[in-house]
C-alpha cells in the first residue's frame, strides 16, 4: 500500500495534486471557475474529475471543501484515491470527485465562502423566510466582538459561560452552531438567498445527475468528534429509508436531525436538498466527519476569523496568524491523523462501491 501523501500547503497545490491524479487515470475532468480570486491572485474554481462510465446509473459522488478550509484533508483523500484506487472500481460504477465544492474558503482558509456564509446553513427554502435563532443574537457580540484582544475575549468568556450553564453544553452548540440568519458577520451564518457554490451545485447536478438510477454521496469534513475518527452523520431522521439504507451500507450512521450525532440539528445543509438534485435516484448519503482539536478550539478559531474578515484586516500579519490558528483547527499535519482518515475513507467508498454494484432491481421510487 502506498502512503497517502502529506496535506497540502495551499488551495492551489492541492488543486495542483488533484487535477494531475485525475489527468494521469484519464479522468473527465471539468472546470468551473469562480468569479473571485485567492489571497495570492490564484484562480479558484470547483473541478469535477468523473472517473468510470460517463453514463453510468450507479454514481458514488464524493464532495470536499464544502467547508472551505476542511478540504485540505478531503483533497487529500481525493488525490489518493485517484492516484491509487480507480483500477479497483466496478466497471458499471462511475465515481464522481467534486473538488472545492467552496474554493474561496479552502483558499482564504476560511471555512465560510465569500460571503461569510456557511454553505451548509445555506440549502434551506428561500421562497420562504429563512429560520429564526433569537438565542443566537443574544451571544453574537460576544461571540464575534469589534476588538480582537485580551479584554474583549475575556469579556466575552464570562457572556459565554452563562449561557452554557443557561443552555448546557448541548443546547449551547445547537444556538452557537445550529445555523443563525440575522448576523452577517457573525459564525455559522446562512445567507441571505442561494451563494455561489449553491447555485453552481444546482446547475451542474441538473446537467449530470438526472440520469443516474442508484447514487451514493459521501461529504468529506472535519473539525467534529474525537481526533481522526470519522463519523458518518445522515441527514434523514433515524428510520427512515435513506438512513436505513446508509446503515445497511455503513453499518452504523448517526441522524443529525435526531440528535444522534457529533453535529447539530442543522437547517440548510446540502445533503438536505440532495433528493432535489438526483431526483431520479435512489439516495445513500451521508457526511464523513473526522475530528481534530476539541471543540472550544474550535469555536476560537472561528471566531478569531469571524472578526478578522468583519473588522480586521485579512491582508495584514495579524492574518497570517489566524490563519494559521485555523488550519490548525480543521486539518492536521501529523501523518497519523491523515492515515488513520485515510483507512476509514478507503472503507466508506469500498463499502458504498460493493453496495452500489449489488443493486439489482431497478429503482422504484
Ligand atoms: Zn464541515
């Protein structure tokens, strides 16, 4: 076995890896380039590298960067597996690589796009209004303050200790991270109608996966649950066909809409819409979340980002620092992390490729 290469330094040269992996198994490759830059005036885009039969009914999509930043690690299993392990895949499956599903947050190291936005707090209804978090504007100055220093991250520490021993631990990562509407600048913020990578994601499976009879989808994150551990979180309530399906596949997924799960109860994540987006198809999805640091260090990690793209300067050092503080959070360069990712990886696809050949009868939905 070949050991997967180290992450990444930037956006770009994990672009660079992938899209040489992708040419070298003589992949379909496809570009989309965004209207924005990088930091240091690079191209951003989102490529799609479909391996296997390009008519395929059976797709296993894989998807990185959905949270910018977490894509360092969701590139990285990408480019291996492309390097390594498309000579295993079943004829009749196709397996579909989208890359930077958000390259302004991979290359800003930002785990929000452009717009600040998370883009799994984006996918709700927008003929609707969005949903409200009234709990979540009683924190947001303390959560994201004007000044980033010692004062006011200690005032801020005191507002957000009573409100966890108002709310508790649980109830404190559904306000903090459940997804909030109101506060542009703030963390975990929704949007104010489809972004870029929304509407991007709508167009291109409307060209591509309208066909396809049987898909699995597996959404590559991190920065959730114990170091290196992978958790397969479902976005269907426990019970239901889809999340029975994941379990007969994966053996064990967790309902985030159940509370089953490292994750919050989210509104707007992708995967919510997924059944939209293949609507001929018979769905297996889930998001692949692999832990790194605790959660408080998280959560400091984005607030510091939060606040520099509010009300520092994102060019300035100061930003090299926060930067630094969180790639640290969501992606980590000891080779053991990314092994142990790496071999949990390795068997969601194989798993999700063996159950997608097995399917015999055609859909019925
Ligand atoms: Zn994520």
């Amino acid at each position: 076995m070949t050991p997967i290469e180290p992450l990444r330094r930037t956006y770009t040269h994990a672009r660079q890896a992938f899209l040489a992996a992708a040419d070298d198994v003589g992949a379909e490759v496809t570009t989309d380039v965004h209207p924005l830059d990088g930091p240091a005036g690079e191209e951003l885009a989102v490529d799609v590298a479909w391996t296997g039969p390009r008519a395929a009914q059976r797709v296993l999509l894989v998807v990185s960067a959905t949270h910018g930043v977490e894509g360092f690690a969701g590139s990285a299993l990408q480019s291996h597996w492309l390097a390594h392990h498309v000579v295993d895949q079943p004829d009749d499956v196709a397996v579909v690589h989208v890359h930077a599903f958000n390259p302004y947050g991979f290359a800003w190291v930002r785990r929000v796009n452009e717009d600040n936005v998370d883009l799994n707090r984006n996918f709700v209804d927008w003929d609707h209004p969005p949903p409200t978090n009234a709990d979540y504007g009683r924190l947001a100055d303390a959560l994201v303050p004007e000044r980033w220093d010692d004062e006011s991250r200690g005032a801020a520490v005191r507002v957000l200790a009573e409100a966890t021993a108002e709310f508790g631990m649980a109830g404190m990562q559904q306000v903090v991270s459940g997804g909030q509407y109101d506060h542009p600048t703030g963390i975990f913020y929704g949007g104010a109608g489809p972004v870029w990578s929304h509407r991007w994601l709508r167009g291109w499976a409307a060209d591509t996966l309208s066909g396809v009879a049987h898909l699995g989808v597996v959404d590559l994150h991190t920065g959730l649950g114990p170091w290196g551990h992978g958790e397969l979180i479902s976005h269907e309530h426990a019970g239901s066909p889809g999340y029975q399906r994941a379990t007969a596949w994966w053996d064990e997924v967790r309902s985030q809409l159940d509370g089953e799960s490292v994750s919050a109860s989210l509104t707007g994540d992708w995967l919510g819409v997924v059944g939209q987006l293949a609507p001929n198809a018979e769905i297996t999805a889930a998001a692949l979340e692999f832990g790194t640091v605790d959660t408080l260090t998280v959560l400091d990690a984005l607030r510091a980002d939060a606040w520099l793209h509010a009300h520092g300067d994102p060019r300035s050092p100061d930003a090299t620092e926060i930067r630094a503080q969180l790639r640290a959070a969501f992606a980590d360069d000891d080779p053991a992390w990314l092994e142990a990712l790496w071999e949990r990886f390795a068997w969601v696809a194989e798993r999700a490729l063996t159950n997608l050949t097995d399917v015999r009868t055609p859909s019925t939905r």
